[in-house]
C-alpha cells in the first residue's frame, strides 16, 4: 500500500481524474516528444463524456500548447482496462503523426490524479504499508499497543508530519479562498457560490446549529473551489476534497484542537482513503460517487471518531458505517460539471460523517460488518453499477437535471 503521500495531493479541480491525471499525462508526453510540431489527443469513454464539463480538454491544450493541441472526443469507445483512457499522437508540422517510437502512447487516468499505462498496476510506488486491510492493522497496534496515527508514523518516519502540516495549509487555503467568493460558477449551469451566505448565516446561531453551518459553509467553499478550477487537496479526489477539511476546522474550532491533533486524524482518515484505494477504487468513473464521496466521509467519520476518544473498534465502526450508506451512490453530473449534485453532497456528507462517529461512540464498537468487507462491498457494487451511472452524464440526475426545475 502506498504512501499517504500519494493519496492527499495538492492540484486544480474540478476533477482529480480528468484534470490532474490528464495533465500529468500530457507534461510527460511532452517530455518525451520535444521534437513535436502538433499534438492530437483522443479522450475516451469517461474522459470524452464529462470532459468538456470537467475542463479536461482546456487542462490538456494549456499544457501542451493551445495553438497546436487538436482534441479528439469518443465517448462511446471504452477500453477494458479503465474507462478513462488518452491516446497522445505527436504529429509533424503537416499534421502527420511522427514515425517515431513513443510518439503514440496510451494512458489511464485511475483516479485521484494517478496515470498508469494498460496492464500495469494501480500503484507503481513500492509498498510502504505491510498490511493491506484495517482489520490487520488493528491486529498489529493492538499487538503493539500503537494508536493508528503511531502506526502511520512507524511505517512512514516522522517526516510524514510536515507533509501533512503542509496539506493542512493548504486545505485551509482552499477554505478561505472559497468563503471569501460570491457569484456564479463557471459553465452553463450558471451555479451559485453558496459558502459565503452559509458562513454569515452561521455566525449568527449557537450551539450544534451553528457547528453544522460552519461545517456546511466551510465543505461549500472547499467543493466550489474545486467546481472552479481552485487549487485543492485531493481526499482522496478532487470532487470529495470539502469533507475533511470541513469536519477538521469546524471541530478544531469547536473544541480547541492543538495541530499535532488535527495532523494525527489526517493520519488515522488518510490510512483509511488509502485502503479503499487499495482494495477497491477511488474513481467515479470506475464504481461511482461511493468511491469519492464515500470514501471521504469514511475517511472523516475515522478522524472524528478519533479525534472523540474512540477506541480501535468505534473507529471502524465509523468507517464501516459512513461508506455503507454510500453504497450505490451514482456518479451522475448534470451537464458533466462538477456541480450538481456533487458540491451539495460534499456538505451534506460531512455532517454525516460527524453524526455517524457520534453514533458509535454511544456503542462498545461491536458491529456485524467490518470496514474491510463493506470496502469489498462498495467495489463490486461499482463494477455492477451501469456505465450511464459512473461519471458518463448519460443517466440519474444528470439525464432529467438539464431541463425545468
């Protein structure tokens, strides 16, 4: 298992997979072809759907040259391997691909900003994590006697910690930036910025209110940053990114959190989004919005449950729980923006996610089903799920969301 450095990344949005993958893909194609005239680009499945909604296309011209960059869309041609696949042509100045090797090369985009080539595995990083699932993670520190922070910190050394201060910041810098913006959002959906009227009108409650407006204002100006091209941390994707910085800042507020607590709980959720991404996907376009949204609030309800005292068992349990009521969560973008529903479901998850640890915190933790088999669950729940329902805008909310209201 990688890294949780590989797993909280610090890109442009909207979309973690058609925006930083594809950008990443095209900076190492353009690398590799120096002596190229023109660039031609086929986009396919997934990537060519949504892609004009999730900016794809201008993420891939401004790389490699808007002048000389023809984009190709075939949304109908789906590869086995993943459905968000690029072919990159380098062409001469006649438009003619180079007789060159390497000047064509086919690419994936997984999920979570990661590019990998047909066949190869998900993780090309050598593993760090010696156990693969959280039930042999909880064997070990119960063995040990670690919390699951110390056993992050006894896998990855302490250098772990100023990366996760870095992407703290910057998770913070994504909340400031969206609170302070009003207006409307890029695309023909002509969507309102929220976050500022949620923060004003939160201010003004007490108590639990106020506690979930501030936490709905601060998921808002994460995700509508993210819906307007705004830098965000990736946990685990671009389209999820307001749910943990949400649920950590309104907590931290709320009851006075020291930064080496905050730091521990993004090492307790980021082993969590980590093990999803292991055993299952964290891509829309693969198993849905179960695999963002799902895996973001699992990933918050652990911090949280956490960050309250819970033992090894609640911890679970709160993960086990806020990805099950994902399941069959749809991946369905009205207009292929990454709008509607998914900036509302980042704010609404978040709460959950707080809720769900509170809810285990008044058990001894023992549940029927572990995070590992629901982790299972949610994956081949996404492979059943229906191509139109996984980020193709061609079925759910995004077939009837285009017309009247």
């Amino acid at each position: 298992m990688d890294s949780l450095q590989q797993l909280y990344k610090v890109g442009n949005g909207p979309s973690s997979s058609h925006t930083m993958g594809p950008q990443k893909a095209a900076l190492r194609f353009l690398e590799r072809t120096p002596q190229a005239a023109g660039y031609r680009v086929t986009l396919l499945g997934s990537l060519a759907a949504t892609g004009r909604g999730h900016l794809t296309d201008m993420t891939i011209q401004r790389t490699l040259g808007e002048e000389r960059t023809e984009i190709v869309w075939k949304p109908e041609e789906i590869r086995p391997f993943h459905p968000n696949a690029l072919v990159f042509e380098a062409l001469d100045r006649e438009g003619a691909p180079l007789d060159l090797p390497g000047s064509v090369w086919e690419v994936y985009s997984v999920g979570g900003g990661t590019i990998v080539e047909a066949g190869e595995p998900r993780r090309k990083a050598v593993d760090v994590y010696p156990h693969t699932t959280l039930t042999e993670i909880m064997e070990h520190c119960r063995s040990e006697n670690l919390e699951l922070w110390e056993y992050v910190e006894s896998v990855e050394g302490a250098e772990i910690w100023p990366f996760l201060e870095d992407r703290w910041r910057d998770m913070n810098h994504s909340v400031v930036q969206g609170l302070s913006r009003t207006g409307v959002l890029p695309g023909a959906l002509r969507y309102p910025r929220k976050a500022n009227s949620f923060l004003r009108k939160a201010r003004l409650q007490t108590g639990a209110l106020r506690s979930t407006g501030m936490t709905f204002a601060y998921a808002l100006a994460v995700a509508e940053e993210n819906a307007s091209g705004g830098r965000v941390v990736t946990a685990p994707t671009c389209g999820s990114a307001g749910l943990v910085p949400a649920v950590l800042r309104s907590i931290a507020e709320d009851h006075g959190l020291e930064e080496c607590e905050i730091l521990r709980a993004m090492a307790v959720g980021g082993l969590v989004g980590n093990l999803v991404k292991e055993n299952a996907s964290i891509s829309g376009a693969e198993v849905g919005c179960q695999g963002e949204i799902g895996t973001a609030c699992a990933m918050a309800a652990a911090m949280t449950a956490f960050l309250f005292g819970g033992s090894l068992r609640q911890i679970d349990y709160a993960a086990e729980m806020a990805l099950e009521h994902h399941l069959g969560m749809t991946c369905d973008p009205v207009g292929g923006y990454v709008q509607v529903p998914c900036i509302e479901r980042n704010a609404v998850s978040a709460v959950r996610a707080v809720n769900t640890a509170q809810y285990t915190l008044f058990t001894d933790g023992e549940h029927r089903i572990s995070f590992d088999q629901v982790v299972r669950t949610m994956g081949e729940t996404g492979r059943d799920l229906k191509c139109g329902y996984r980020e193709t805008s061609l079925a759910g909310l995004a077939k009837h969301g285009c017309g009247p209201a």
